[in-house]
C-alpha cells in the first residue's frame, strides 16, 4: 500500500459542486462551466468525480455549497486524475 501524501485527513462530503475551467481559444481564453460530484473534503482538498477532463496541474475555481444559500468560491489546482467507467475522478489541492 502506497504512503499517504495527503497532509490533512479527509471527511465524506456528498455535494454536487460547480466550478469553472479557462479554455484557450485561437484569440481570447474561454470560461467554460461544469460540475463536479464531491466525494471527500479535508483542509487541503477534496476528492471530485466528474464528465469533465482538467489537466493535471489546471487551476479551477469551484462554488462549494457552505450553507443553505451560501456558495464558498475557491481556487483549486488538479493534483492528480484518473479515468473511470462514467467519467474521471480528480483530487484537488485548495490554493490560497
């Protein structure tokens, strides 16, 4: 079994969440909306299934539900990504 890498222990977090991707086009950088399924969030990260494919090392900016009508935008930069059956599976590093 692999070491863990992660610094903080990560918790179940079931959200859907939002976030955005820039896409670079022949003359100006695109924004392109998505969404993702959380799995896990710690202080560091949160783990994400999604249809959508980031490159290892994009930064996203997520919308995670904080409170009733309260979305908490964040950057996050895709730590790592892997192909599943129904789409990809991402962790994520929170930026500061």
């Amino acid at each position: 079994m692999a070491p863990e890498k992660r610094k903080s222990t990560r918790q179940p977090f079931s959200k859907e969440i939002d976030f955005e991707a820039m896409a670079a086009g022949m003359k100006r950088i695109k924004i392109e909306q998505h969404r993702a399924n959380c799995l896990n969030i710690s202080q560091g990260g949160l783990g994400v299934t999604t249809q959508f494919r980031p490159g290892e090392g994009a930064v996203l900016r997520l919308s995670i539900p904080f409170k009733k009508d309260v979305m908490l935008p964040v950057f996050a930069e895709v730590v790592w990504i892997k192909g599943e059956v129904d789409g990809f599976r991402a962790g994520m590093r929170f930026l500061a």
